[in-house]
C-alpha cells in the first residue's frame, strides 16, 4: 500500500480514537459481576471471600475495580461498573439517580439482618445491601497511655495531650457527628460537636493524609491517642503488634456500616443484584471479620473466635455500646460541615 | 539519513497523543471551573477569593515554593559547581543525588518522619543533648513541607546548573582569574552570569513542582498548612465539588505560570544586558 500523508493522517486519527471507542465497547459488553472498591484490604477481601466463592457457585465472573474514592467515581461519572461498597453517608448518590434503591420484599436475606443496619430510602425500600460493620473508637499507643487514662472522648481535649492527638480524614462524616451526640446536639444540630471539635482540635499533631501514616504516627507514639476504625487497630492486632489497643469510651461508639449498593445504570445489573444477596452471607461474613475485623450484621454469622483476646470486650457488650448514627441526615449537611471544619482546622496553631 | 516523509509523521505521533489528551483534560478543567449551581459563570472564581482559608492557602503555596526554590539553588549551586569542574566527583556525587529519586515519593516521605518526628532520630538527639527540653516541632509545619520538598526537589536544580556550568568555556573564568578577579568576583562577574538560564530554568522546575506539589504537603503538613495542591485533592476526594476543584487548579496554574513568565523574562533581561559577557 503506497502511503500518503492523507493516508497516514486518516490511520493515525484511526489510532488515536481507537482506544475510546473499544473502551466503550468493553464496557457495554462487559458481563458478570464489576465492583468498585478501595484498595488494599477491602479490595483483597472482597476478591478472596465474596468474588471468587461467588463465581465458583454462580458461574456468574465476578471482578474487582480498586478505586481510592468509589463515591467521587460515581460523582464525576456515569456508572461503568455495576456496585461498589460503601458507606450510607452516600445518600446523596441515591438522590443523584447514580444508585438504584433496593425493594426489600425482593432480598428476603434481609430479614436475617437487623433493621438497625439497614438504610431505609422509604417503606418498600433500602439504600443498598448490608455486608459488614466496624466502629469509629479511639485508638491508643498504650506504650505512651496507662489503662483508664483515657475512657471518654472529652479526654481527648485535656491539656496533657497536646500535639499527640491525630483525627481521621472523614471529620465531618464520624467525629462532629458523633460529638453532637455526646454533647447534647444530633446528626442535624452539629454546633455542639463543632465546639469539640475545635477544643479537641487544638491537641493535634497532624490530621494523617492516609490511613497507613496514621497507623505509622500510632505506632511509633507520635500519636498516642487517635479516633480510628476498629477493623484496622483488629488487623494490627491480629498481625501480632501489642502496642496499639482500642478504647470504647464510656460514651460508646459510633457504629459504622457498610452496603453493597447497586448503580442505576451499570452493565448487567442482574448479576450484581444476585451478588448482592450472596453478600448479605453468614459464610463470607465471618470469614471477613476474621480476616480484617469488619464484623458480620447478619444474625447466622459468628463473631471470630478471638474477638474478647483481640478488642477487650465480649461480642454481646460491643453491641451494648454501639451507637446507630443517622448517616442520611449527616449526608445531607456534610460538605457544609466539612466547609465548616476546614476553616477550623486552617487555623489551627495560628493562634 | 532522510526519512521518507511518513516517517516523520509518525514519531509525531506520541506527541499528538499526548497533545489531544493535555488539551481535552485542559478544556474539560477549564469548562468545569465556569460550571455554577445556576448553570454557567464566573462566580467560582470570586467565591474562591472570598474564603479566607482558600487565600491563606494561595499565599502559603507561593511562599512555600519560593522558600523551596532558594534552599534548592543554595544547595544546587555549589553540588553542580564541584560536578561541572571536579569531573571525577561526578562518580559519587550523581548516584548519591539519584539514589533517593529511585525510591518511591511515598516511602521517602515517611522516611523524614522517622528523621524528624517527635520522637524520631533528631529530636531524640536534641533532647539526648540537653539542647531542648521537649521535642521540637520539625514536622507537621510549613517546615516540614519546605524540607520534604527541597529533598524531592533539589536534583532537578542541581542538573540544570550543572547542564549550564558545562557549557561554559572554563578559559572565562580562567583568563578573569588571569587578569586579577578574585574569586569571589569571578563567580558574581563571570561564572553566575553565564550559568544564568541554568540556574532560572531549575528555579523555575522547582518552582513549578513544588506548587502542585500534593503527596509531600499531605504527609508532612500540619492541618493549617493547606496548599492549593492539596486543596485541589481534598475538594475532589472529600467535597466531590468538580467545578470547585476545577477552580482551584486554574488559579494555581495561572499564578504559578506568572510566576515562571517572570522568570523567563528575568533570564530575558540578563541575558540581553549581559551579552558582552556571553
């Protein structure tokens, strides 16, 4: 073939938009079960206990899409994928129409979970399916803390702790929330948890730009006292560091759980919505909370064997001092709260 | 050898890849910016300038990279000097400069909170010392961020002073010398007049990453140390506010490009003034 340069634009053009349009064409034709979910842990266990014993019963393929952020995928795209775990904090993705809602009488699964995990959008249906769940506790370095020293979220203001507290990322989704409660307001009256926050605030040594450097600051006592998720301070312990423990306060805790939700407008969304049943389990519920301390919601799953050796308490006082939150309502004020809560901590230090 | 003309046109190719992609993601950030609640405007921009901890983030953002960039150059000048005139020093000068680029940004990072954190290798010696009664703040400040990055940074200065040391005939300096120019004279007369593009293009590379700088401000930045960098993240990850983060790229690629167009005029105006010595 004699090439030209006209020949040679038209190919190149070619070239150019051939990885668009295969992307596309992937992407309608894609079957079989396409999650969205964080990476590392979550991402590795979903893959071993949910994806694999699924395929291999269903027939159905089932793949994983690590992303940091699944929420900020959904905001900033249509769907390419059919579910992805998450939080009901993302309520707001149900308004958008980017996650279809769950008609309960079609999950009969769900009567074998308690309705306190559950997301109600209206009577008929939920937000998405329940998996798991952890709690938002404090995390302490007991190398720098003595037992008793701190038993109340308010300790974490005292003046002794200066520049050795740290805060997690998700301030205006767990912690303001959560002090609302404790100090008198609620998920739709955050003023009270602001002023703790802001008390609380002046002790920080940093807020961690990722979970790792925060368990790195706990565990080298540059952080001695953090509010932190419980399934990672169970992953630490089950590795068999000793330093790092988890405190319930005497306030309890707020409870954090997680759903599978379904997109509105993914490729084959029958897959996903059997996926979904499958991953309301007993089986692979158990096997997650040992594996990275996500803790079953479904009343046939057990707690693990070692969970007083590993979290201080029976599985039976854990739920005594585990608090619902109302995540739709704090969903719907979060970015206003965060607004709020940057320019809190964009003064910090500055007197 | 003559390459039959298709030929160029296909090594054109990766470039015109690159080209449509930087120009979609460009015009799409661009769009994105005027998008409004209302539909389409320019309130994103005065908005931005209305919040006093976006403005506290602008100003911290410059003078964190202008601080960033002379610490490199102070540092740059003398590694490139004894590279360029101490050939044999190129040996263990370079790997030593490079080795660290070889490690990932990450692990780098966390590397200095084990040098410099409360309880990491240098406050351990301060107090071992009796210098500091308790562990000195070295991290999780504007510090921090300034050391992190002039680590991550420096190389870049270092190489594009030394790529402009080696272009000089080293006779210049020489035949000053000759004719009575201390060494002092002949560095600020001589040699720092000639190496001038080197050393403002590595300001301006330094400059320019340390503005967008993101993974190093996260890690080894205090919770009021924000930097429009940073900002862009967190409003994408945390608030999913596309057009606000779209907002905040814009104003800090156009103020640090003013930034760099004020170099490249400053290199421009020696450059001009200083042809004789050229």
């Amino acid at each position: 073939m004699q090439m030209n340069r006209r020949r040679f634009g038209t190919m190149a053009l070619g070239a150019l938009a051939a990885p668009g349009l295969a992307r596309h064409a992937a992407a309608q034709s894609r079957r079989g079960v396409v999650m969205l979910a964080f990476p590392g842990g979550t991402s590795a266990a979903w893959k071993k206990f949910y994806c694999e014993p699924f395929s291999a019963a269903s027939g159905i393929p089932a793949q994983i899409v690590e992303m940091t952020d699944p929420t900020s995928w959904y905001m900033g795209r249509g769907s390419e994928f059919n579910c992805s775990i998450a939080n009901p904090v993302d309520y707001a993705l149900y308004q958008q129409g980017k996650v279809e809602a769950m008609k309960i009488a079609d999950y009969p699964i769900l009567q074998k979970i308690p309705e306190a995990f559950w997301t109600r959008v209206d009577a008929e249906h939920v937000l998405g399916m329940p998996v798991y769940q952890q709690v938002y506790g404090i995390a302490i370095n007991r190398n720098f803390v003595k037992p008793g020293e701190i038993t109340s979220w308010f300790d974490l203001a005292k003046p002794q702790y200066k520049g050795k507290v740290g805060m997690g990322g998700f301030t205006d989704i767990y912690e303001v929330p959560w002090f609302s409660r404790i100090t008198g307001g609620s998920e739709t009256n955050q003023e009270s948890g602001l002023e703790l926050y802001r008390k609380i605030a002046a002790n920080l040594l940093t807020i961690p730009g990722s979970m790792a450097q925060m368990v790195q600051l706990l565990q080298r006592g540059e952080v001695i006292a953090a509010p932190f998720y419980s399934a990672r301070v169970w992953t630490l312990k089950k590795s068999g560091q000793t330093a790092i423990e988890m405190v319930i306060p005497r306030e309890g805790v707020p409870l954090i759980p997680y759903h599978l939700q379904l997109s509105r407008s993914g490729p084959d969304m029958d897959a996903a919505r059997r996926f979904a049943t499958f991953s309301a389990g007993a089986e692979p519920a158990a096997r997650v909370a040992d594996a990275i301390g996500y803790f079953p919601v479904n009343r046939e799953a057990a707690f693990p064997g070692d969970f007083q050796a590993l979290m201080g308490v029976t599985p039976e006082e854990w739920a005594a001092r585990v608090v619902p939150m109302d995540y739709v309502a704090i969903g719907k004020t979060r970015l206003q709260m965060r607004d709020r809560i940057d320019q809190i901590n964009a003064n910090i230090g500055k007197g | 050898m003559r390459f039959p003309g298709y030929l160029n046109w296909l090594l054109m190719t990766p470039l015109a890849l690159m080209l449509v992609v930087v120009l979609y993601g460009s015009l799409e950030l661009m769009a994105q910016a005027f998008v409004r609640p209302d539909g389409w405007g320019f309130g994103n921009f005065p908005a931005f300038f209305a919040r006093a901890d976006y403005v506290r983030a602008f100003f911290a953002t410059h003078m964190i990279a202008a601080i960033v960039t002379a610490i490199s150059l102070v540092i740059a000048w003398p590694t490139a000097h004894t590279m360029a005139r101490h050939p044999a020093s190129r040996s263990w000068l370079v790997p030593l400069i490079l080795t660290p680029l070889l490690t990932s940004l990450v692990v780098r990072t966390f590397g200095w909170m084990v040098v410099l954190g409360p309880n990491g290798l240098v406050n351990d010696a301060l107090l071992a010392l009796g210098i500091v009664n308790e562990p000195a703040r070295l991290l999780f400040n504007m510090s921090g961020i300034v050391i992190g990055l002039v680590h991550v940074f420096f190389p870049f200065a270092v190489f594009s002073i030394y790529n402009a040391l080696t272009r000089i005939d080293p006779d210049l300096p020489e035949a000053a010398m000759a004719l009575g120019s201390g060494p002092v004279r002949t560095l600020f007369k001589v040699t720092l007049p000639l190496a001038s593009t080197g050393i403002i293009n590595g300001a301006s590379i330094v400059y320019l990453l340390s503005t967008g700088a993101i993974v190093t401000p996260l890690l080894l930045g205090g919770p009021g140390n924000q930097m429009l960098g940073t900002l862009v993240y967190v409003t994408i990850f945390s608030y999913f506010d596309f057009p606000r983060a779209a907002t905040v790229a814009i104003v800090l690629t156009v103020s640090a490009l003013a930034v760099v167009a004020l170099l490249t005029l400053a290199d421009r105006f020696l450059n001009r003034h200083m042809s004789v010595a050229r």
